[in-house]
C-alpha cells in the first residue's frame, strides 16, 4: 500500500474498529496478523503504528507477545514477513 498508516481514513483505519470490537466483545484472546513494516513505521516517528497497537491494547486491559514470522516457515515458497500479536487480559498469560 502507500504506507498511510493506522489512523482513521486511510486503508488500515481497520484498527479503530478493531479497538471498539475488542472493547465491546472483550475476548479472552485476540491474535492480530500484520506486515512487518507495523514495527517501524511511520516514518516521522519509528515504531508508532506498532507502540499504537500496544498502547491500545494495554488500555483496554490486555498484554500482548509478539513475533515476525515468514511465510517460508510456515511451508510458503516466498520470504513475506508478517508481525503475529496474542494479547489476552492482564495477569492471566496464556
């Protein structure tokens, strides 16, 4: 994509939605798949879509592991990195 970002308008604005469903709902765990470009972008300001997710995340009581996997490691003929994020409710790690 254009690398817009996860704000409200652009393409990933997705997010927000994510966040209100997550509020209402509260899951006992929530798995969030992504590009590896989450953990550095935007550019003015390095790692803020991915500190965004987690700071989000963190609001709403849950703490969160992440990890970059490839599609190779899982079978896939090309590299594609992808960010994996479980988050569950605070103090009860799964």
């Amino acid at each position: 994509g254009k690398q817009a970002g996860i704000g409200e308008g652009t393409r990933s604005g997705l997010w927000s939605e994510i966040v209100r469903l997550i509020g209402e709902l509260r899951p006992r765990y929530v798995i969030v798949e992504n590009v590896a470009n989450l953990l550095s972008g935007p550019s003015e300001k390095r790692g803020g879509w991915f500190g965004r997710v987690l700071g989000d995340l963190a609001e709403m009581g849950f703490d969160a592991e992440w990890a970059s996997i490839r599609a190779s490691d899982a079978g896939a003929p090309h590299q594609r990195t992808r960010i994996f994020i479980v988050a569950f409710p605070k103090g009860e790690r799964g």
